[in-house]
C-alpha cells in the first residue's frame, strides 16, 4: 500500500509501519486543513494497483451542524 497526501498544491508520500493487525502512518499529516489523498492498494505484489481517491477536509465551517459530524450543507 501506498499513499500521497496534498495539499495546497505540495504532494507528500506518506509511510506506514504495521502494528498488531493495522498499518499507522509513521508521520503525521502535512499542515493545510484540505487534503486531497491516494491510496493505491494491491493484493498481492502481482496484482494491477487499485487507487482510491479521498478529499479529507479538517477544518469545520461555522454554519454546519452537528459539527463533529461530516458537512452536509452546501458552500
């Protein structure tokens, strides 16, 4: 597995490193508050790569309600 996180237009490779049964990323996230992520994800080294495509937003708007949960309304 392999991810790229980017945000403000500067790509960052992020590395993991397996714990117990789950993999943790070894850094933290590059500062910026809209990420956009790839995970490209294999099934076995021989396996053509599967990518996946995230937007991952931190920051919360004043006017969305619940806050702890995901935007649902529209800019």
């Amino acid at each position: 597995m392999t991810a790229t996180a980017e945000v403000e237009g500067i790509k960052t490779k992020l590395e993991f490193e397996k714990k117990g049964d789950v993999l943790v990323s070894k850094s933290p996230l590059p500062k910026g508050d809209a990420y956009n992520v790839v995970v490209q994800v294999k099934k076995d080294p021989t396996a053509k790569p599967q990518n996946f495509r995230i937007k991952y937003e931190t920051h919360i708007r004043g006017e969305c309600r619940p806050q702890e949960n995901s935007c649902t309304c529209h800019e």
